[in-house]
C-alpha cells in the first residue's frame, strides 16, 4: 500500500508539471530582442577564451524561451543606454542585474524579481585602511569605482559618502568590469558589488581581492521592458516555472559557486 501511495504521488506530481507546463503562455516563436551589457559576470559577460557572450541571465534567457516559445535575438549596448533605449522601444527586453527601483518604473516597466542580492564591499587584498562603510567614508583620500546611476552607485552617495552626487571620491567607469581592474590597479579603493558576484570575483583572484565589513542593503534584480509591454505577464509567467522547476536555483549554483572566472 506504501508503494502505491507513492506512485500515486508521483504521477500527481507529474500531472501537475504538465498541468503548470500547458498553462504557460506561448508567444508562437516569435523573435524578442534582448538587449544586455556584457560587463557584469557572472551575469552576462564575454569570456575570454572563446570570445562568446555568457553567463546566468544567457542561460535564463535561453530557458525562458524554450518554456514560453520564443526567439532572442541579442543586441549590446552601454548601461548609460539601455534603460532610455528600452523605455523609447529600440528593444523588448533588458538584462543586465538591473535593480528594481520606483524612479526606473517611471521610464520602463520591470518582471518580478528572478534575483535578490546583497551588496558587499570589494577591495584589495591587502587593504588594511579601513575596514566597513564608516572608516572608508572617514579617510577622504579613498576613491570608490562606479557605473553612473547603478546601485553601487547611489549606496555609495548615500550611504558611505555624503550625498553629493557628484562628489570627487567617486570615479566612474562605463563598465563594471573596468571597475574592479581599476581597484585591481590601484586607481580606486573600493568597488561594491553584489554579494554573489564579490564572492565569484575573490575566488578568483588568487588572493588579490577580498571582501570586508558588513553587507550594505538587498537589491533586487528584474528584465525591463517598455511601458505598457505585452511581454511582462509571459515573462513572470515563465520566471515563476524556472523557480518552481529548480531551473534558477541550478542556474545560481553553476554560475556562483562552480564557475570560476577567468579559468
């Protein structure tokens, strides 16, 4: 009788994916053009060795258009870019670890999340300086790395500096990874960054870099899309089943914890 309960719970469960499976939209094939930055690992980036454009929102991405039957075609562009170009329709979706914020949902509109992220405090591995948010923002001699209107950018104006946008600690880079090569460098002394990547970065290095103090605040990340797109409802129709179906959490243990950067 045991077994056959659990057969029977079995084939229910199978009956449910099915269920869930056909109750996904499907947008007929369909070609979607999917804008990223190729700047930001393991998020999207370009790898070294073959020169191919890679990473976890790539392989959502591809998992997302088999689930709901669609095409991607992908462009690139700046971070300064993608959120104007996508708000004007130039593209139908953006992706490149874009923190869901009230102000951008003035421009375009976002998915739910499919990412949470806490921000961390990237520096050398041998800076003895300082070590959290309040010493750093004490010694006015240290420069931290940003893209201009990201995250990092604002927690850094706001939450270790002193609010001036423009303040001269600040220097601002087009990508994020030339960001983490300035602090390499030793042109800036600090970059911050999402946990998940920091983490990928420092087992990178070989001891080059390290993470200190305490985590900054939690983000979370969303695909944007034009005011008003019919795709949202898809979209967040198919991150739900990569959810349910263990797809993200696969996703998030090879690109987090088995990729190694620069390898």
């Amino acid at each position: 009788m045991k077994l056959t309960a659990v057969l029977a719970g079995l084939g229910l469960a199978f009956a449910a994916t099915i269920a869930s499976a056909a109750d996904l939209p499907d947008l007929g094939g369909k070609e979607i053009t999917v804008v990223t930055e190729n700047a930001y690992p393991p998020l999207q980036f370009v790898d070294q060795k073959t020169g191919k454009a890679i990473g976890w929102e790539y392989d959502a991405m591809d998992a997302l258009s088999k689930k709901l039957n669609f095409k991607v075609k992908y462009e690139n562009t700046s971070w300064d870019a993608m959120i104007p170009a996508v708000s004007e329709g130039q593209y139908d979706i953006g992706m490149t670890g874009i923190t869901i914020r009230d102000d951008r949902k003035e421009k375009v509109d976002f998915s739910e999340p499919y990412m949470r992220s806490e921000m961390v405090m990237l520096v050398r591995g041998d800076e003895t300086r300082f070590t959290d948010a309040k010493s750093f923002g004490a010694d006015e001699k240290l420069l931290i790395a940003a893209q201009p209107g990201t995250t990092p950018f604002y927690t850094a104006v706001y939450e270790i500096l002193d609010g001036n946008e423009a303040n001269p600690r600040i220097k601002l880079f087009e990508t994020f990874g030339a960001t983490v090569q300035a602090l390499k460098a030793g042109d800036v002394d600090l970059v911050l960054t999402d946990g998940t990547a920091g983490a990928g970065y420092v087992a990178a290095s070989d001891g080059a870099l390290k993470i200190v103090g305490e985590k900054l605040g939690v983000e979370d990340f969303g695909f944007i899309f034009p005011k008003g797109s019919d795709l949202v409802a898809p979209i967040n129709a198919g991150i739900e089943a990569l959810k349910a179906d263990g797809t993200l959490e696969a996703l998030n243990k090879k690109w987090f914890l088995d990729y190694k950067m620069g390898e």
